[in-house]
C-alpha cells in the first residue's frame, strides 16, 4: 500500500469512530437525565473502572493498558461534561502535579479552580464551590501529607476516589546545551530528588540553584531568562511554551505520589476491588492495650490495614492521640460493618473506593 492509500484507510476509521462516539455521548445524555430525576451521583468511579477493565481484558493491542486508559479517560470526562458539568478544584498551581492528576480523572473540558491551599481546596467542596477536590496524600519517597490527613479529621468531606501518577521532572530551558545555563529554578523536594542527574551533568559548570514555591513558578522564570532552566513537571513546561531538553531526571523512577477526590455527601457502589478510609478517634489510648484490642478485632474479621497513621489531638495537653487508617473492603462488607458496629462511637468513616493499584 502507498502512504495516501494508508492515509485514506485511517480517514475512513476517524469517521467511523466520530459516528461512534456521538452514537455514545447521545447514550450518555439518556443517562445524565435519568440520573438528574433520581438526583443519582453523576461521577461513578466505579463504573469507569469497570469499563477500563472489560476493554484491558478483550483488548489484542497494539494499544496497551496505560493507553486505553488515557484514551478511556477523556472519553469518561467528555462524558461527564455532557451528563452535567462540574467544578473541580486542585491545589495549584496550574501546571502542578496535582494539576496533571485532576486532569488525568476529570480531562481538558472541565471547570477548574485553582487554589493555594490544601485547606482552600477543602472548603470549596465543605461549602459546594466546587463539586469534587483533587489533593495529594502521600508520595512514596516523602512520605504521608500530614495536612490533609488533618484536615479529613476537622472537616466533614469524604474521599471518593484515589489516584496514584508517577512523578516525573524534565530539565526545560530556551538554552540549547547545559553549559549555556547559569541558573536553575525549581522547588526543594525536586532539587533533592534530581540530584544525581544535576551532579552529573553540571558537574563543571555548577550554575546556581534558585529554590522558589513552586515547579510551576520555577518554569515561568526559566521562560524569562534564556540563560536559565527549570525542574519542572512537562504539564508547566507546555504551560509556559518552555523547551524540554531532557525528561525523566528524577533520581528514583518509581517515584509516585497518591491523590485522594474529594466530595460531599459522598457514596461510591461496591467494586471488585475496594479500600476505604476511617478516622479512629480511641478513648483513652495513654492506656496500655487500648490501640492493639483495637487493631486486633480488624485481625480477627480478616481485614488487612494498609495504613495506619498516629496523630496527636490539638490543644490536649495530654498524650492523646486519634488514627488514620485504611483498610482493604467496602464498608458495607459483612466483616467490615461488623468492627464499624462495635467502634461506632469511634470511627468517622471517610469513604470507601475503587482502589487504585
């Protein structure tokens, strides 16, 4: 075949996928006002993550996982955006790696609100600013975000879903090689966790390191200096119009950061695959035997816990301290409802979700 008969070949699928997929979105449209008059949660993690695993099951390539599912994605936001659309709010700023997360669940086409503070975003869903709220939770070099897991305990919101993306820097700068740059911006973390490249590749130019508040920040300055470069996320580097002259310099490629959604009012259905995520607020736990008669009872139902985090109460001028905790199940689950039962004085459920391997 000649490249324009290929060309045609692919023009004629474009056209059948074009009929497809409004032959979807008018299917979609039917559910969004069915589920308007039953006031149904238009954002059904679940549902989407069976449908991700039917089309990786039937699936013979050469598309592969991570493509059907960004492919999938912007299908289910364009979707959801047809159904009823919706404000998410993200801690920024644009061009973070909470940005790309977001956008990762909830596609270009979404309204977003950009927001300076963990907190922020918290009070936006709390008050119905905005529908659902994308915050970080734990990376798994630096471990948990304190602030978040204290603020799930102050405010009444609930996690709908979590995400996981790798976490990945590029090296953007209008500088054509390393040796014409005099300056790097970037924020702490990401100096610290790109070292092994910087020491390598400015081992004899040794330019200056300019921390500053964000790698968003840091590639809006680049874009002003020619004789700079910034360790940024590729999402800033696009933001800014700023060339990327190397990708993937973190030190660590199995860098990872967890992302919770938040909601209100908030109740996912039962998936094959579920975690959920608790507070447990423990009478008197300066007692020896308060936290391990608690922890035994989850042995005994058969629940893993897959987190358990200690935080103290504020303002107690005892050691007191309450729990953040997930576990692997529904909350519905016969076992799991069980333990709920006997510390349901204790324990604030904060959600239960599709877990996200």
């Amino acid at each position: 075949m000649t490249l324009d008969e290929v060309r045609k070949d692919i023009d004629k699928i474009d056209d059948q996928l074009l009929v497809l997929l409004n032959q979807r979105m008018k299917l979609v449209h039917k559910v969004g006002e069915i589920k308007r008059s039953t006031k149904a949660i238009i954002y059904r993690p679940e549902r989407e993550k069976q449908i991700l695993d039917r089309m990786n099951a039937q699936n013979d390539g050469p598309l592969n996982k991570e493509a059907i599912e960004a492919i999938y994605l912007e299908i289910f936001a364009a979707a959801r955006n047809i159904e009823l659309p919706e404000r998410v709010a993200y801690l920024g700023p644009e061009g973070s790696f909470t940005h790309q997360a977001a956008e990762s669940r909830f596609g270009a086409m979404s309204e977003y609100m950009t927001l300076p503070t963990i907190k922020s975003v918290f009070e936006a869903v709390d008050t119905g600013r905005a529908k659902f709220g994308v915050i970080p939770i734990e990376n798994n070099q630096e471990g948990i975000v304190y602030e978040t897991v204290d603020l799930l305990n102050e405010m009444n919101v609930n996690v709908a879903a979590e995400l996981k993306i790798p976490v990945h820097f590029a090296l953007a700068t209008e500088a054509e090689n390393p040796s014409k740059i005099k300056r790097i911006y970037s924020k702490d973390i990401a100096f610290r966790q790109c070292r092994g490249f910087l020491n390598k590749y400015f081992e004899q130019t040794h330019p200056e390191e300019i921390q500053v508040e964000s790698t968003s920040k840091a590639a809006k300055l680049a874009a002003e200096d020619p004789e700079s470069a910034a360790i940024c996320s590729e999402i800033a580097a696009k933001l800014f119009s700023l060339p990327i002259l190397f990708n993937n310099i973190e030190d660590n490629s199995q860098n990872r950061t967890r992302f919770y959604i938040l909601a209100k009012n908030f109740v996912n259905a039962k998936s094959e695959n579920d975690k959920t995520t608790i507070i447990a607020r423990l009478p008197d736990t300066d007692k020896p035997g308060i936290l391990a008669a608690f922890l035994q009872d989850f042995k005994k139902a058969g629940i893993n816990l897959t987190k358990i985090e200690s935080r103290p109460y504020k303002g107690d001028e005892d050691f007191n301290f309450w729990f953040f905790i997930e576990l692997e199940g529904f909350f519905q689950d016969d076992n799991v409802e069980k333990v709920f039962k006997k510390y349901k004085n204790s324990i604030k459920w904060l959600g239960s979700y599709v877990r996200n391997a």
